[in-house]
C-alpha cells in the first residue's frame, strides 16, 4: 500500500513527495520504508485551480477573485452601513477557533448578553456572514443579530459577529458527562440537529463543519447548528453531486468519499458527520472515553478506523469504490482486513441497551454509498423518532452537569429516605424518563407507584414542580423522594407516588366498543379540571397525551409525567419563547409544527383536543409520520387555513420554506364532522367544543377555564362514571 501527499512551495511544477511503501521481509512481519520521489505535479495543480474556478462560478458564497482585505465590493457591502463594536462591552473569551476568537459580550444599551465572534476579513468571514444573512430564521440554527467593526480601515481590520449567546457547545457536554445519555436524551439533541440540518438542504446549503463543537446548547436545552466558515450554496440542490474542494469537514466526522477524493459530492457528507455525532452522544464514558467513533490521526489512518468497524466496502455495497481506491493509488481492499462486514454493533459497547431502531438509523447515516446514505428528511421520518415518545422524546439535556452536586440537585436529595423502604413487586411501564414499577411500602403495606431515573435536568424539574403544587384529585400525588443510598454521577432517584391502575390509552385500545358521550364526558372533565389546575399555577404541561392520564379502579383521572412541564412568568396565557421540540407529534399544536417564536397555553388545549377525539374514535385523529406529514394530517380534516381563520399563518410557512397552502389541498374548510365515523351521533355542542379546542389561530383557542363552562358539559346525557 502506498500513500502520497505533495509537499513544496504553490507556485513549483515540481515537488518531493515521500511514499511509504509496506515491504515484505523474509520470515518476518511487514515492515515499513520511506523514500522521497520527485514528480511533476503541474497536472495537479492545473486540476486545483479548475475546481477552484468552479467552486467560484458555482457557490453565491465562493472565494472572490479580488483580494477582499484591500477592500472588494464583497467587502463593502459586508461593512456598509456597519456598526462599531464599541456598543458591546466583552466579558470574557468563550472559544477559539480556525476563523476566529469568540467571545461573551454584553450589549450596553440593552444589558443583554451576546456571543461577538471576532474574525479577519476574509472570504470565510464574508461567506459565513453573507449565508447567515441570507437565510431565513429557524430555531435549530444560530441567529445573526448584526455585524460590527473595530472601525479601523486596512487590510489588518476586524470585522465582529454579534450573535445569540449560548451557554456550551455538545462537546463540552460530551465530555463533562459522567454516565451515558439515555436514548430519549440523545433523541431529543439528534430531532434537533437533524431539523437544523434538513432545514439547510432545504435552503441548499451544506454545512460541511459538522461536529460536536458546532452544535451549540443554552440553558433551555435548545441546539443550535454554528460555523458556516466553511458552507456552500450549491446550484441545482445539495443532493446532485458538487465539484468542490474536498478539503472540508473535521477529520473524525469526514464521510469516506472525501477522503479519498471523489470529483464530486452531495449533502450526504453532512449526514456521515450526522452519524458520527450520533454514535459519540450515545457513547459509554467508562468504556469509550466519549471518544469520537472513528478517530483518525491522519487522512489514511482515518480510512482505517472506518474499515475496521465497518468492514472494506466491495462494489456492491458502494459502487465506484475499486475506482476511486485506484485513482488514489491506495490498495485498502487487498490490507488483510475483512471484507464488507459491518461490526458496528460488536465494536460499540451500548449496542446491547440500544433499540432495534436506533441502530438501524446510524447503520443507515453510515452507509458507505452516498447515494443509499439517509437524508436528513428520511432520517426525521426514521421509526427511532416514532419509539415510545416519539419526536418529543426526552427529558432536556442540562447545560450544567447536575451529576456533579449543583444546588438543585443537593435540594433534592436533602434528607432523602432509601428505596429500601419499598419492596419491588412488578415492572409496569417504561419511557424516555425512567422505569415505573408497582411496589409495597413495607412499614404499611400500602401500594404504590415508584419511579426509577437518573439525577438529571428531566428529574430536577419534574420533582420540584410537584413538590412545589398543592394537592389537586386530578394530578399524579407525589409522596416522596428516596435514593438508593449510592453517591457519584451514577446514583438514581426514586419518585413514590400513588399506584394507579391504567393510563387513557390502555384502556383506548382495549375498547371494544366506542364510549357513550357521557362517559367520555366523565372523563374529559376530570382531564380539564387537571389542566385549569396546571395554567392557574402557572404551569404548562407540554406532553398530554393518552398514556399520561392515569386512571384508577374508581375510575379517577390524573395527569401524570411533567418531564417537559414549564413554569411560565407572566401567566400562562402570554408567549413564552420556550424550545418548539415538546409535545409528541400526534397531540403537537400547529404553531409548534410552524416553528412559532413562542407559545403558550393554548398548545395543552390542542391537545386535549386531539384526546378528546381519540377518546370518542378510539384512534388518533392525526397520526403523523414526521412533523411535514402531521401538518398534512391536520389540513386533510381542518383545511388549509388562510389569514382570516389564522392571522399570521403565512409568515409561519414563510419563515420555514414550507409552502403548504398551494400543495393542491382545500382552503380552510373544516370537514371534521365528516372524517370522523362516531360524528352523527355526536351532539352538536360537543361538536362545537371539538371545533373549538382544534381552532388553528392559538387566541381562539377554548382555555382550559372555558371549556370546563361549555354547554356540552351541561346537557343531557349528564356525564357518567364508565366503569373502566
């Protein structure tokens, strides 16, 4: 095997490069020597610049011809109108990197804090600018607010991007993480950035820096995609093959076609950088070291860390592989590894606790064809995200490593008694946040619920709102917390709270029949009196759904499962600029689907909504595949609105490239009566709340207050215990 790199000065027709060759011995192992050949290398020059010169006449963001530190119209219209950086006052020195040195600022006029990533003016600091510009906002990807300068002219000036401020980056998560994130953790981060990266090839753009040090985090758990220093547009859409350099993406998360020098790529080599990531949030610390799954020390040994997990490809699993192995003079096939036999699932020691699902999709981001390798489109659509909790599956990753003893987590374990005092019977549910099991208290022998989780944010905030509500018959009572008595990062906290027999979609799917109306009245009241309870404390649930109504053998409803609940300043029923990523898909308001910079609490009305249908149908009445496919669910039955029923519905479309209202549909025109089977003989007030709850506008929205005063809940037939 041979491998060369041309070492000597740009402008030379002739350089030295050194070979390594791999020499038999007699009677030994390989050895290796290294000799240095002269070889013409105009060939090779005259081929950089031709792909240069197309990379120029391609990308609207390419290199310019003119030199942009002397002052090119690239330039000037970067700078104009520019203010000074002066307006900011730094704090301290957040990160470094290729482009750049960023920094935590604050804003002296506002007070509030931003990031101010200080950079030379150059072609990648006009690039990432001029893309960032350009795109519309969207919540999975850094916001740029303006650009500043020191105010000095020359070529030695700076140029200063003044950006939203985020509390860390996935590395430093990565690395500070004292135990492995749990699938619905990682679900949660991998939804995010896979929106951020769909939303780009949406836009054409590739990325092309992929990498847990790009993908940024703030305190309300949000990932946002950064550095776009080395992105490019690419005409005729990110999947036709682009003639760019391949001198792009982190060694560790490069897809296999750049290292060995394809002509040509697509956006499949940000979904290889996608699955890198992926296979490095979910791995064991004590075991891998969150280490990145393939890395490299140099381009060759790069290939070899691939080939060694994933086996040597052949022509049927990546047509073209034997041609670009010669073009590059490399002989990887015939280097005594095993032929194309992926061990992925050997080689990594979480597989064995890691669902079908899951390893299906990263099988399916690493594939070594990039033409079978998944979009960031399939990818979302993929059944991992569908599992258990779906798109809204996990607890919010903190930004601050509460396994270390923060303050929260001290309150919490703050004269915690021992799970000893219980005795395990059974196994009885299992979720994104813990194991729930049935258990006897042995001092009573009273049963009750007992709730297995890590010490982590999902935890933190789903005890401390419990504990901090008063007691209501229609939310899950909790009676304490006890730990099992261990300490360091691998400790667990237990919630005992009271036993309930089944959840709403047990006894759902075990229906033989529809529910009468005042039956499902019956229970619709006591799920509403639960949720007026939760916005009068000023607390938005954020995940109703069936299998988070509990229920009893006296037939008593509770809601159950505040993982994702959120305390809201200034009232429930005020815009809050919380994470879009809550609420599993089926029961997910519009405005979530949209992207709204904020919500409030009409999206639990939507909800309640969505259960009250399934309740009398005994089917979900949107059941979506992905998030595209939930908005077309809910335009099949409501129609398509328009800005008289929903006043700002376009704008939402606009700012997500989403041009659903001409996708052939209705205009707004609610044919729920229609769709739904149980319909004619459905009183007409029940109806009417139905309408109501499902309004698409989130001001029209029925709350909780006055949904519980809505005639259907006075008329004959009178609610009724249903016998459950």
């Amino acid at each position: 095997m041979a491998w060369g790199r041309a070492m000597g000065r740009v402008g030379g027709e002739v350089a030295q490069i050194a070979v390594v060759d791999r020499m038999p011995a007699l009677g030994k192992k390989r050895r290796f020597s290294r000799r240095t050949i002269p070889v013409d290398i105009s060939p090779l020059k005259k081929m950089r610049c031709a792909m240069e010169e197309e990379d120029a006449a391609a990308a609207a963001a390419a290199l310019p011809c003119v030199d942009v530190g002397e002052g090119g119209p690239e330039e000037e219209a970067l700078l104009e109108s520019c203010g000074g950086v002066d307006a900011y006052q730094i704090l301290n020195k957040v990160g470094k990197g290729s482009y750049g040195v960023v920094f935590r600022a604050r804003e002296r006029e506002t007070g509030d804090t931003v990031a101010v990533k200080k950079m030379k003016v150059d072609a990648a600091a006009i690039r990432e600018i001029s893309l960032l510009r350009s795109l519309p906002g969207h919540p999975c990807i850094v916001s740029l607010k303006e650009v500043v300068s020191d105010g000095r002219g020359g070529p030695t000036r700076d140029v200063y991007m003044v950006m939203e401020y985020m509390d860390s980056d996935l590395l430093g998560v990565i690395r500070g993480a004292k135990q492995p994130l749990s699938e619905g953790k990682a679900k949660y981060l991998m939804h995010q950035l896979l929106q951020g990266v769909y939303f780009l090839h949406a836009n054409g753009v590739l990325h092309l820096d992929l990498k847990p040090s790009n993908l940024l985090l703030n305190r309300e758990d949000e990932l946002k995609v950064c550095d776009f220093g080395l992105s490019r547009r690419c005409i005729g859409g990110v999947e036709k093959q682009q003639p760019y350099t391949n001198l792009v993406v982190t060694l560790w998360y490069r897809a296999p076609e750049l290292l060995l020098m394809a002509e040509g790529y697509s956006s499949a080599v940000d979904m290889w950088s996608v699955g890198c990531i992926m296979a490095e949030l979910l791995g064991k610390p004590e075991l891998l070291g969150r280490a990145p799954l393939f890395p490299g020390r140099n381009e060759l040994d790069q290939l070899h860390q691939i080939f060694g997990v994933l086996g040597v490809p052949d022509e049927a699993t990546w047509p073209g592989f034997a041609s670009l192995c010669s073009d590059m003079n490399v002989d990887l096939a015939c280097s005594g590894r095993q032929p194309y036999s992926n061990k992925l699932k050997e080689k990594l020691p979480w597989s064995s606790s890691f669902s079908e699902a899951g390893y299906d999709l990263l099988v399916r981001l690493l594939a070594y064809d990039p033409s079978r390798r998944l979009t960031a489109e399939e990818a979302l659509n993929h059944p991992w995200f569908r599992e258990e909790d779906a798109a809204a599956a996990a607890a919010a990753l903190p930004c601050v490593d509460v396994g270390e003893g923060g303050p929260e987590e001290e309150a919490l374990l703050e004269s915690c008694g021992g799970v000893d005092a219980y005795q395990i019977l059974n196994k009885v549910g299992k979720g994104s946040y813990g194991v729930v099991f049935r258990a006897r208290e042995r001092e009573t022998g009273d049963t009750v619920a007992v709730k297995k989780m890590k010490v982590d944010a999902a935890a933190i905030r789903e005890i401390s709102l419990l504990r901090s509500l008063p007691g209501h018959p229609c939310i899950v009572s909790l009676k304490e917390v006890v730990s099992d008595g261990r300490g360091g990062p691998t400790r667990d906290v237990y919630m005992v709270m009271e036993y309930m027999d089944s959840d709403l979609l047990g006894v759902i799917r075990g229906a033989k029949q529809p529910l009468s109306e005042g039956k499902a009245k019956y229970l619709m009241h006591q799920l509403l009196q639960g949720v007026y309870f939760l916005h009068a404390n000023g607390v938005l649930h954020l995940d109703l759904k069936p299998s988070n109504l509990l229920l009893n053998r006296e037939d008593e409803l509770k809601v159950c499962d505040f993982g994702l609940s959120r305390r809201c300043i200034g009232g429930v029923e005020k815009q809050q600029p919380y994470t879009n990523l809550v609420v599993t898909l089926w029961y997910r308001a519009p405005e979530l689907l949209l992207m709204a910079e904020g919500y409030s609490s009409a999206v639990d009305m939507w909800s309640v909504g969505c259960i009250m249908a399934e309740l009398l149908g005994r089917a979900p009445l949107f059941p979506g595949r992905n998030e595209l496919d939930q908005l077309h669910q809910i335009f099949g039955v409501l129609g398509v609105p328009d800005e008289a029923t929903w006043p700002g519905f376009a704008s939402l479309c606009s700012d997500m490239n989403v041009d659903l209202a001409c996708s052939g549909r209705q205009p707004y025109s609610n044919k729920l009566k229609e769709k739904l089977p149980w319909s004619s003989s459905f009183s007409e007030a029940g109806y009417d709340l139905l309408v109501r709850l499902l309004a698409y506008d989130p001001s029209r929205r029925l709350t909780a207050e006055e949904t519980l005063n809505h005639p259907w809940f006075r008329e004959v037939p009178a609610p009724t215990r249903p016998r459950l």
